[in-house]
C-alpha cells in the first residue's frame, strides 16, 4: 500500500489531501488555543472570587478572622487561589507543550510539502519537454516520409517518361535518393528519441512518481502521528493537575475539620466578657431608723458607679441597667 | 465555659455577634453561589468549544471523519463535553448539597436567634417591671416613716403643750398611732417585695439568663458546625468528579492511541485510486509503411479516450496529461 504506486495519477488530489492535513493541524492549534484561553478566563474568575471574599486588612473583619469557622473559610478562599493556580498550569503547559511546538511543526511541515510538490512538477516538467521532443521528431519524420515518397513517385514518373532528358531523370533520382535518406536520418533520430522518451516515462512512473509521493505519504504519515501525541500530551497536561488539585481539596477538608466551635465560644467569651458578677440582692432600706439611711443610699446608688457594658438591648438600648452590684455578699441577707 | 455564666451582661453583644455569624453564613452561601456560576460559565465555554469544532452535518467535512486522526479529534470534542458536564455537575451538587440547604437552615438560624433574643427580652422586661414595683414600694414606705415620725413629733409637741385639750391629745396620739401603723405595714410591703425581687433577680441571673444564653452559645455552635460540614461538602462535591474526568481524559487519551496513520494512508488510497495502470512506451509509428499507420495512429489517439483525474497540478492544471495509455503490454516494445 504506497501512494507511489496506487496513486501515481493523483498529483492533485495529493495536493488538496495534504493540504487538508495542513489544515486540520491548524485547526487543532486553533482549538488547543481557545482551550488555553478557557483555561485563563476560568483560573481568572477564581483568582477573582478568592480575592472578592478575603478579609479587609487592618480591618475589623480581619480582626474576626481568629475564629475557627472564619480560618476555615480563610482556608478554602487560598486554596481556590492554588486551585485557580493549576488551571493556569494547565493554559502554560498546553501552550508550551502543544501550541508553540506544533505551530512550529506547521511551518516545517508547509515548507516540506511545498518542497515535495515542487520536485513533481520538475519531474512533470521535464516528461512534458521531452514528449515535445518526441512529437516534433515524429512529426518530421513523417514529413520526411511525405517528401521521400513525393521525391519517389517524382522520379519514377520521369523514369518512365520517354520526352524528359536523362539528365532530368537522373537529377530526379538524386534527389529521391536525398530525401530516402533524409526520411532515414529522421527515422533513426525519431528512434533514438523514443527509446530515450520510454526510458525517461518509465523513470518518471516507476522511480521519480513513486520516490515523491512515498515521501508524502511519510509526510503525512508523520502529521497523523504528531496530532495523535498532541492530543495525548492534551490529556497529560490535565491529568497532571489532577493531584495537585486533590490536595487544595484536602487543604479544605482539613480547614473544615479544624474548625472547633467549642474554641470560638471560648474566643467569644474573651472578646467580650466583662469580668463582672451578677449584682447580688439588694439590702433592705430601714426608713426607721434614720442612722441606717445614709448606708443603704449608698449602697443603692453604687449601682451607677463606674460599670461598663450594662446596657440591654432593644428598647433599653442606652439605659444603663440598674440592677448591677458587685457584691460579694449575694443571697447573704436573704 | 458556658456564655450563660461568662457573659451574664453581655446581651447587646451577644445580638452583635449572633447577626455577625449569621452574616458570615449568608456571605458563605454567596460564595457558593459565584463558583457555581464560574462553574457554570466554564462548563459553557468548554461545550461552546466542542460545539465549534464539531464537523458540519452532511458536509465534506463529516466525511472526512473517517480518518482516525479525524476520529480521535471527535473524540476529544466529546470528551471535552462529559468534561463540561462533570463541572455542570459540580455546579448542580453545589446548590443541591450547599446553598440551598444553607438558605432554609438561615432562616431557620434567623427565627431561633429572634425567639432566643425576643425570651431575653422579655425576661429583662420582666425584672425591669419587679424593679420598678420595688422601687414605688420602697419611696411608699420612706413617705410613710416621714409621716409616722411628723405625727409622733406632733403628737409628742401637743402631749407637751398644757393649753391643748385632751381630747386633742388623744387625736394626735390616736393619728400617730395610725401612722406608725400605716409604715409598719409599708414596711411589711416592702420587706415581702424586696424579698421577691431578689428571688426574681437570682433566678434571672443564674437560671432565665443562663439558660437564654446557653441556647443562643447552642445554636452558635450549631451553626459553626454546619458551616464546617457544607465547606467539607463543597470540597467533596469538587472531588466526586475527578474520576470521571480521569475517564474522559482516558477516553482522549485512548483516541490518541487509535490513530493510525497506515490506515489513514490506505484511506487515502480508497479515495483517490483510479485503477488505471502508469501508461506503457509509446510505440514507433513508422511513416516509411503507410498500412500500419492507422494501427500507429489509433494506438496515439487512444490516449485521449476516458481517461478521468489526468490532469496535473500547477500551470497544467485543467489539461489533459497526455502520456497515460491503459497498456498491459508496457515496455514489452522496447
């Protein structure tokens, strides 16, 4: 099965075929391309939707970010920054890896074609120049012929012609003979021509035809072979990431695992504990006993003196909350 | 460790912190919903892609795919679209296993942190009101000692005075008597209210407030909790998929593997063989014998008879090639 021998007729068929081949390599260039680009966009949405829920810095939403649930999330926003990253490897890889390397290839490939074509239209060329030849070496021998024979009949008739000279029949003669053996030359030339012409055609057919198309066909060949490593290299590419993808997965597996609420209540209490006790009861007022007066007062208004943090929510908002008594002695009286 | 203890009056905080982690939740599930849209619109760009470079139906060009390499290129874009499908998959589990889950589990958040605030509230109300009771109770039995001791003096200043009558006397002693009576009593009602106010204000200290709290630290909790499991999902729903994209890439991979240039060149072959033999020698066409030039001249003209595809590249182009002769009899002449 070689082109050479099954389709030495098909010049120009060959042409457009590996110039489809040119063409479908280009187009898979062209797909790898806009795959890249997919590539990009996709990593860039990433990047940007990591980037759009990271805490401000020196914020008070930084400051949040000690908690446990926030870290975790914290986590999962830098993995998808690493897990944008790969598919940015992936865009790089296929590009350095398919694109640069193959659009290269193209090149080489369009150049060896062109080369090929070239050499069978000088072999073409050439067998064209020399049926010219062989044509007009035919067509004088045939002339020859004509002349001879005319030459022939010419003589024969003043041969037998009883009122023509000696000397006229003998000049007709001569000149017989001159074109007998011009119509010879032409007739050994002609020959020799075509001898050489079947000598040339069945080089042309059987070595030059054959020897060009096989090395397009091992053009081609070697074409089909690039694409199909191109597109296993367009799967490594990908499968390559795969791993380093699986452990930004792991990263947020293990972020989720650490959260610990138990340690964000804690961290709740530390942010926003007073260190206060509940007051304790309040002491009975003896209006009485007038000396005893002075003491509850006191004791009463303690409640307004110095205590932080003691509004309520809702209605009470801004009221400071009356009930509070650091008193040691709670339930004492009771 | 229990808020119920450490953050007794930390009730405004507490409302703070609560609506911050439901806003941490609710910007949880807006993150979640941008990747699946970034999912989304990459799984749209990768089928658009395979869309594109899908062979025309009923075109030369779906013809052409008969050549592995054209196979395997097919095989990629298909590929390359169950690819898109896995992160349409991811996208789907996504909202199925995470937001919109999370968005009924946030309104459910939202209705028990409002119970939880609205029992604190009313708790507070409740105190507020034992206080204010306390209070008038208290200011009545201060009025009353002020009374009681302005009808002793009275009673004391007439008891005295030898220009009052007796009967005058015994109505300012009867009228200090009745004031005693009347403080004693507030004294009575005081002492009770006070009593039960500082019950009320010890359970509201160490059991209603505590146990408030307790729930409010509870569902915080939950709600951590619940933030770690949908983060692990949201990894785990991303992992799923890798398998089956290992599958397509091996399915491209595999593709890959069938091309096979021999046989595209022996496809080639099928398509453009014309089962014409490469033309034998030209014979000699002996002009010197006129009987075999009409044999000589037939076999010449021979060359022009339905012959199709003989036309050659280049400047040659559209004529017809002139050497081919259907001759099982090649070179048998020279």
């Amino acid at each position: 099965m070689s082109w050479g021998t099954e389709l030495w007729d098909q010049f120009d068929n060959l042409e457009k075929h590996t110039q489809w081949g040119i063409d479908i390599l280009e187009k898979y260039i062209k797909f790898v391309k806009e795959r890249t680009e997919i590539e990009l966009s996709y990593a860039k949405q990433l990047r940007n939707l990591s980037k759009k829920y990271q805490p401000k810095k020196n914020s008070k939403e930084e400051e949040e970010y000690k908690y446990t649930a926030c870290k975790a999330f914290l986590s999962t926003l830098n993995e998808m920054n690493d897990y944008a990253g790969q598919h940015e490897v992936i865009s790089e890889n296929m590009t350095s890896q398919i694109t640069v390397d193959l659009m290269r290839y193209v090149q080489e490939l369009k150049q060896e074609r062109k080369s090929n074509f070239h050499d069978g239209r000088k072999a073409q060329q050439h067998i064209e120049t020399c049926w010219k030849q062989l044509e007009s070496s035919k067509r004088r021998f045939e002339r020859d012929c004509k002349e001879a024979d005319r030459a022939q009949q010419y003589f024969e008739k003043m041969d037998a012609d009883i009122n023509v000279t000696k000397a006229d029949v003998e000049k007709a003669r001569q000149q017989a003979q001159l074109r007998h053996q011009m119509a010879e030359d032409s007739k050994a030339e002609y020959s020799s021509i075509l001898q050489r012409f079947n000598q040339e055609q069945w080089e042309y057919y059987h070595t030059h035809i054959p020897n060009i198309f096989q090395k397009i066909q091992e053009m081609e060949e070697r074409r089909i072979v690039r694409i199909g490593e191109s597109m296993k290299t367009y799967a490594e590419v990908d499968r390559q990431v795969i791993p380093i993808i699986g452990k930004c997965l792991d990263g947020i597996v293990k972020a989720a695992e650490s959260i610990d609420q138990k340690n964000d209540s804690q961290l709740v209490v530390e942010a926003y504990k007073s260190g206060f006790e509940p007051p304790g009861d309040i002491e009975f007022e003896d209006y009485t006993q007038p000396m005893k007066r002075t003491v509850s007062e006191n004791s009463l208004s303690s409640a307004k003196e110095g205590k932080p943090e003691l509004k309520f929510g809702g209605k009470s908002r801004g009221k400071l909350w009356p009930f509070i008594k650091k008193n040691k002695k709670a339930r004492e009286n009771s």
